[in-house]
C-alpha cells in the first residue's frame, strides 16, 4: 500500500511564550504544500523493516519517525510486522515538515492497511505524541496553528488560490532547539488571523516568521535568497517553519534563479 505525504510551509510565524513543558506557544498559518511529496511503500513482512532511499537518506534510518508511528500503534492493536520504504523527494532540516508528514502518513496507511477504524480524533491524539506539527497532516487542510502548533484551526484563504511557490534550500542545517533559545518570545499586536484578512500583497510588510531575526543575521545567505526571490516577482516570501528553506509566492509560473549552486534544491510549483 503506497502513500504520498506531502510537505507544508508556515506564513508567519509568532513564537508568544515559552511554556512550562519546555515547549513554546505559537500562532503560524501552515499551509499543505501537496505537489512536493515523498513516497512511502508498507507491506506485511516476517520482520519489522524500514528502508530509505532518496535525499538524505542514510540520515533516516536511525530512530525513523516512520518506525516510531509504527510502534506506537503496534502497542495497542498488535499489528504484525511490516516492511516500511520510504524514498525522500522533501529535503530534511529544512522546516517543511518533511518528516512529520512521513509519520502521520504511516499512521494513516497502517490503519488503512489493517482495518483499524481508527477515528480521525484518535488519530491526531497519535500523531501529536509524534511531533507538535503533526497533527496538521492529518486532515492536511490549510491550517492556523495555536499551542504548540497541535491546536488547528482550518481556514480557507482565497488569495492562495491559483498561486505559485518557489521553494529554495540552500546546503545550511539549523538546530531546531537552538533556534528556539536565541528567540526572544512576545505576545504580537496584532492576532495572525486578523492579519491574514489583509490583501496578500500588504503580506510583505506585516507577516513575520520570528525566527528571521535570529536566523539571517547568523546565516546571511538566507537572507539574500529571500531577496532574490523578491526580485524574481514574488508577492510574499518568508523562511519556513525553523528551517533552512525559503519560499515565494508568485502570481505567474516563476524561473529558477539561475545564479544559485548546483547543490541547492529548488522545486516550484502550484499551491
């Protein structure tokens, strides 16, 4: 049984407060982006397996989240074992949820697999326990994420309609738990959801992803993409999530930058 789990971005990000567990209290719009996906494979087999192929890939095979998701349901439903393929097209590190979505997906076909009837609840009960943003992936709607990025609030947004995306990764890993102690937590004038009402063409000016502050001025490099991709014409662009990825919005099919190395990755499509 073959699944495709896409990745997402985030327009804006605001990190509120740092909580009691360790976590932080976020607002972030988090939009499925469906036309980058992975692909991964599950059968039963005589003994638990996971293979990866594609990018990265000799990174994921230890501690894989798609191994995780299957253990946490093998605990309560007894499944037998299976062999889980995994080939990357999404880079990882790159705050695109990549990894997250692998996860959720293996829940999701698992439960399709073996018949669990699993409701949708209990399920993203499972996935949360995976990681803060997986949740997200279970129903994949263009979301507004409150908490820790767990609580969602489904959202439809007419501007994103008929858009592009230009999604760039530059070779540049950023420890997530770093980031997340150089940030400085405040509670913004303005909630996310009253701005998102605005024209996406004034998103330029009052959508802000908190960790760009810290990030450019260690990484300069980042920075500068993000203004390449304003040059090229793009609408909004932003850093995604905590990664190294940056993204633009067009409103007409953009060309790669032609003046990026060969080891970036670039991938454009439609939102």
């Amino acid at each position: 049984m073959i699944n495709f789990p896409n990745c997402k971005i985030n327009i804006g990000l605001q990190i509120i407060a740092k909580r009691k567990d360790g976590f932080h209290t976020i607002e972030t719009l988090f939009v499925p982006v469906k036309g980058l996906c992975d692909i991964l494979e599950i059968q039963e087999s005589n003994q638990l397996q996971f293979t990866c192929s594609g990018l990265n890939a000799e990174h994921l095979i230890t501690d894989n989240i798609c191994v995780r998701a299957y253990q946490l349901l093998q605990n309560v439903y007894k499944l037998p074992p299976v062999h889980i393929f995994l080939h990357k097209n999404i880079p990882i590190g790159a705050g695109l949820g990549g990894g997250s979505s692998d996860g959720v997906s293996t829940l999701l076909l698992l439960n399709k697999l073996f018949d669990l009837q699993i409701k949708t609840e209990v399920l993203k009960s499972y996935a949360e326990r995976l990681g803060s943003d997986c949740a997200l992936f279970i129903e994949n709607m263009i979301s507004i994420g409150s908490m820790k990025g767990n609580v969602l609030q489904p959202i439809e947004l007419f501007d994103l309609k008929e858009k592009y995306i230009y999604i760039i990764k530059p070779p540049i890993h950023i420890n997530t738990a770093e980031a997340y102690t150089m940030v400085q937590p405040m509670k913004p004038s303005h909630s996310l959801k009253s701005l998102l009402q605005k024209p996406i063409y004034q998103w330029k000016n009052i959508l802000y992803n908190d960790f760009e502050k810290w990030i450019f001025p260690k990484f300069p490099e980042l920075q500068s993409i993000k203004g390449m991709l304003y040059d090229q014409g793009a609408i909004y662009a932003s850093l995604s999530g905590s990664g190294s990825s940056l993204y633009g919005i067009f409103d007409a099919l953009p060309m790669k930058i032609p003046s990026l190395n060969s080891d970036y990755f670039q991938w454009i499509g439609k939102l």
